[in-house]
C-alpha cells in the first residue's frame, strides 16, 4: 500500500484478462495528460476475489477511481467456442446469472468504497462467430445475448449513483474487432487487448476520469469561413456558400447539427472570426440553411482584431478562464497562434478535409460528462440574458444618437371641430399607451370643446422617413388652481419614442403660463395599459391625494423637453 | 545498427543508446523482461508497420536476433513493409 500523503491519484484496474501491460499504457496517458496518478491492478481474473473478499488487496488499497474490465469472450467463453449445446433458455439463464453477480459486485464495491467511481466497462464480442450465419438466423444464435449482458450492465450502472459504464463496446466497433485484438498476445501473455485497444482503452479511462472530476471545458469557440460553411463571407454570394443538401455543403451542414447538439448538452458556443461583421452577421441570420443562428452564440467577435485578444474578451464576457475553452478553426496559422499564446485553451486538430469536421468533433472527449445537471440545462439561457444586459448598457450611450438620427417633428394644435372624428377615433382605438382609457364621440368632443374649463390638443409627429400623422391626444380641466389630465393617449405607432416627455413638457409650459399651480395626473389600470403605470413617477410626478394620481408642482418643478424632437405649436387652427 | 531501432530501445528500456549493442541480451536489462519484452515487439511492430510471427516473438531475446529479425520483415531498400499475413 503506497503512502496516503501522496496527492496522487489513485486508480485501480480489475479485470477477466492479464492486466499489467495495460496499466503501463494507463500510467504512461496519464503522465502525457500531466495527471500525477497511482496505479492498482489486480492479478489475472481476480476481479471477483477482489471485490467480494473485504480485506483484499483492492479494498486495502482504497482508489478513488476503479476500472473493471471483463472480456465477452471471458465472461461467455462458451458462447463463442460451442454455442450449440446450449439451448435458449440455458443462454437466457446464464446471462441472468452473470448480471447478478455483476450486480452484486458492483454493489459491494459501491457500498464499500463509496468515495469511489466505479467505471464498468462494456464487454467486447467478436463481431463474427463460428456461427456464421446461424448466428441471429437460429436457436443457436448468441449475438442477442451478448447485447442483452451489456444492457444489464448499464440497468445495474444506472442504479448506482458512483457506477458509470465506459463504452468499450462502442470503441471496439469504432476500431474494428480486428485491430481491437492481438491473438499473439492472449496466446502469449494473457491479454485481450492489441496495442492499439490498450493505448485506446487508456485513453478513454483517462478522458473519464477527467470527465469524473468535473474537468469539462463549458465554451466551443468557433472560426466561420470553412468552418460553419464552406467559402468565404463578403467575397461568396450567399447562395455559392457550401452549406444544405447539396454535395460538400452537407459535409457543413452536418457539422451544425452535431454543434447544436453540443449546446443542448450544456455546451456554451462562441464565435472568433476575422470577418466584415456585417457581410458574416448576413450568411448567419439569413442563409438558408444555416442552423446556427444569432442566439444560439452565447459571444460573437466578428472583426479583424487577433483571434487572441478576442478570445480573451470571449473569456471576460463570459466569466470563464482559459481552461473552459475548446477552439475549432480550419486555419493552422490561427491554431498556431492560440496555442502559442493561450496554451490552456485547448485548440482542436482540425483536418483539412472538411469531410472530416463531424469524425473530429465527435472524437473531442473535452465536453464529455457523465450526467447532465440543471446547470448544463439552463448554462446557456443564463449567459444569453447576461450578455443582452451588458448589450443594453453598452448601447444606452448610443440610444441618444439613435433618436437624434430620428430627426422627429412634434407639431401641436389645439382641438378643432375639424380634428373632432380623429380624437374620437383615438379614444376608441387605444388601449397600451392610454393613461385613463376614455372613450369618446365625436359629439362628446364637440361639447368638451366647447366647455370653457377644457382644453384639447392633439399631437401630429413627422421624422425623416415621413409623417405619422395625429398620434397624441390629451384633454384637461381647470379646477381649483390646478390642471387636471383627463385624457392622455399616444398611438401604439409612436411609443419608445419619448413623445410623451415632449408632449407632456408642452402641457406643463402651458399649464404654468396659465397660472395654474400644479399638474395632475391618473393613471387608471385596465389589462391592457400597465406599460405606462410608471409614466407619471418616471417623469418626476409625485403621488398626490387619491391612490393613482399623481401631481407635478408647476412652481418647484420643470419638465424638460427631449432636445431630439422639434416641438413646434399653432394657438388655434 | 538501425538507429531508429536503437532510439526504441533506449526509450522503451529506459537505456543510454550508446549502451544499445547487439550482443545486449534481455538478462542484462533490468526492464527487459517478459512485458518489457512484449512492449518492445509492439513498439517496434508499430514504428516499423511489421509483424513478428507470435512463435518468433519469446526467441527475440537479444538486440542481434531483434535487428535480424526485422530484416526478413522490412528489404534492405527499405521501400516497402512486407507484413506477415495476420
């Protein structure tokens, strides 16, 4: 038993096969991965005693980290050297057998060691057997049992919060059964690995491992020209870009669909391009065929800065170190550049064949995760919402310049007999922008003309593209020195323009020359207008005596006109 | 001797290479027993693109007979890698 002080890891392999020459392709992976690691592995077909004996050398050596490893031809040794003999239900039966005595081991090695993560790694078959084509065309047949022992092994991972399966079933059929094993080496040294099974094997137990101690990276950063589609932004009519059904641009295509699977599994992406943002921003919003979009981007630096400096902005964005980041661009000056200066960021081989793009990213171990949490499931909504606050801070300076581009003309009239069926008209129609929602006729105006304690004027509003037309209404009332808002309305047209502000500075200019001493307004709630239940307040009202009403002092107080719109006023028609 | 052969070698027996001779036997190696010796034969295998013949294999116990060896299964022009039928 080596030293408890030591921070390595400690990792034990258990196994149906010869395991020593595999463990020194495990530690040399875990070396190249710079994991300081501890090995245990256990004699040839000890796994049982290992697990079952409470004091066995594996219990005493207490890993943090188990792989057991059982081959199928191990397991069901007569399965594939004399299948005939046993009937059905005997292959049935064994099966059955085998799985509760996985289960019981797995178990006892749960309960035992319950700090470690018991990785249970599906048994491999030969893809053919003696059988030929007896084999799933008979009761001979045995294929169908060594895919029912797998699935047991994963119904027994799957109720045991510390046991994963490592699918090494899946890997084997990657590699072919026939690179997967070296019969020199089960003659001469016990071992039903090749070379290559062994390196691949270590390989994935290290990459799980990782996975195991939460060293997934969060953020896939992505270059645009041949890479999401084939060609180039600004210099490739959308429709010549490769990139849909057709020939290469499938290859593209594809690639897109497995990146937004990536981001349903809780996998942020980013874009870093050297492109006219404008002419790159076009091809995403607009092909076709593109399947990421805009919003499926939790940061997107499109401009000709140095990949770097926006990686690191990408970085700053989003709260995440170096070490969260996989980056994925076709180009080899680029890949150069961000492992030279960002060696944390872990920057993809990306082939020059971009029939290749969907084998390479499916082979990136760096986003594996053994269970998705709530975290994964929500990362994305999380950042997206994050990133349009700092977008509206950052444009808040710019919404200036944007109602001055606007170049608005407010002219404002008194009511007229002429503009009675307009006003009538507005009353009716407008339920958002409407601080009282009053209803009138066209007669009901005519006698609110009239009325000498009334006064009426409508809001006409024009900006470089043209004329609104009559968008505003308010009507208000003298009483006891101070005037009272009994209508105020604006066309849904105009809202978000701050038209209000300059009508409203208009009323309280004209209120004052009056004499009156204050302004008052209501604010009466209907489904429809809670968008202006903070006009009052925003505007510096106060809350005056009934609930909903508000006053702004006229003597103390000034309401300033918004400089961007021209208010210009007629006393009478 | 084949330098490339001494190079896997000296890293997979963690030797000096000018210790690499071919009368280095497998008993003069600490590293150099029977899985030392299986890594070596697939290192060399994978280095090489050849194929020792398993019975071949446990006889290869010196740098001599795996130099040998190697060149029945890689022609002296080294143009081509001729591979036992697997």
């Amino acid at each position: 038993m080596k030293s408890q002080e030591s921070a390595a890891i400690r990792v034990a392999l258990l196994g149906s096969f010869t395991l020593e020459l595999l463990a020194r392709y495990v530690a040399r992976e875990f070396r190249n991965q710079q994991i300081d690691v501890d090995l245990y592995f256990g004699g040839y077909s000890q796994y049982q005693q290992d697990l079952l004996d409470p004091n066995s050398p594996y219990y005493r050596y207490n890993p943090a980290y188990t792989l057991l490893l059982v081959d199928g031809l191990d397991v069901f040794p007569a399965f594939y050297f004399e299948p005939s003999p046993l009937a059905e239900r005997d292959k049935t039966a064994l099966v059955q057998e085998r799985l509760s005595e996985f289960r019981q081991l797995a178990e006892l090695c749960c309960a035992r060691l319950p700090k470690n993560q018991l990785l249970i790694g599906q048994a491999v078959f030969p893809g053919r057997t003696i059988l030929g084509p007896l084999d799933w065309n008979s009761a001979d047949s045995v294929q169908e049992h060594f895919a029912e022992f797998n699935a047991g092994l994963a119904r027994i991972s799957r109720d045991l919060p510390n046991a994963h399966i490592l699918d090494l079933r899946g890997a084997a059929l990657e590699m072919g059964y026939a690179r997967w094993r070296d019969s020199r080496l089960w003659y001469l040294a016990r071992c039903r690995l090749s070379h290559a099974a062994m390196e691949e094997v270590a390989h994935l137990l290290v990459a799980s491992v990782g996975a195991l101690r939460g060293k997934r990276r969060k953020c896939l950063v992505l270059d645009l020209d041949n890479t999401l589609w084939g060609g180039i932004a600004g210099n490739d009519a959308l429709e010549e870009l490769h990139l849909g059904p057709e020939g290469m641009g499938l290859a593209f295509y594809e690639f897109q669909r497995l990146i937004r699977q990536l981001k349903a599994q809780g996998i942020l992406l980013a874009v870093n391009s050297k492109n006219n943002f404008a002419d790159a921003m076009e091809i995403i919003e607009s092909h076709p065929c593109m399947l990421l979009r805009r919003e499926d981007f939790a940061a997107i630096r499109i401009n000709w800065s140095d990949k770097t400096t926006n990686m690191r902005e990408i970085s700053g964005e989003l709260g995440l170190g170096m070490d969260s980041f996989a980056y994925f661009d076709d180009s080899p000056f680029e890949r150069n550049l961000m492992r030279s200066q960002l060696p944390e960021v872990l920057t993809v081989e990306v082939p020059t064949d971009p029939t290749q793009y969907v084998e390479t990213v499916l082979n990136l171990d760096a986003f594996w995760t053994f269970a998705l949490t709530d975290d994964d499931r929500t990362r994305h909504r999380k950042y997206q919402l994050r990133a349009q606050r700092e977008s509206m801070q950052k444009s808040a300076r710019s919404i200036e310049e944007f109602y001055s581009s606007l170049q608005m003309k407010a002219l404002i009239r008194p009511g007229s007999e002429a503009l009675a069926s307009r006003v009538s008209q507005l009353t009716q129609r407008t339920n958002q922008f409407n601080l009282t929602t009053k209803r009138y006729e066209p007669g009901q105006i005519r006698q609110l003309l009239a009325d000498g304690s009334y006064r009426l004027w409508v809001l006409e509003l024009s900006d470089r593209f043209g004329s609104e037309g009559s968008v505003g209404v308010a009507v208000v009332f003298e009483r006891d020195g101070d005037w009272g808002i009994d209508t105020f309305l604006l066309s849904c047209r105009v809202i978000g323009r701050t038209v209000e502000q300059a009508f409203l500075a208009y009323i309280s200019a004209e209120a004052k020359r009056s004499g009156a001493r204050r302004l008052v307004g209501r604010y009466l709630p209907t489904p429809r207008n809670s968008c202006v239940a903070e006009l009052y307040p925003s505007l510096g009202f106060h809350p005056a005596a009934q609930p909903n009403e508000w006053a702004f002092d006229l003597n103390s107080q000034e309401l300033a006109s918004p400089p961007w719109i021209e208010v210009t006023s007629r006393t009478s028609e | 001797m084949d330098e490339k052969l001494r190079k896997i070698i000296g890293r997979v027996l963690a030797l000096p290479e000018n210790e690499i001779r071919p009368e280095l036997n497998a008993a003069q190696v600490e590293r150099w027993d029977s899985l030392g010796h299986l890594e070596l034969i697939l290192e060399i295998e994978r280095e090489f693109g050849v194929r020792y013949r398993a019975a071949d294999i446990p006889r290869l116990k010196s740098v001599g007979e795996l130099q040998q060896a190697l060149r029945t299964l890689v022609p002296p022009d080294g143009t081509k890698s001729v591979r036992q039928p697997s």
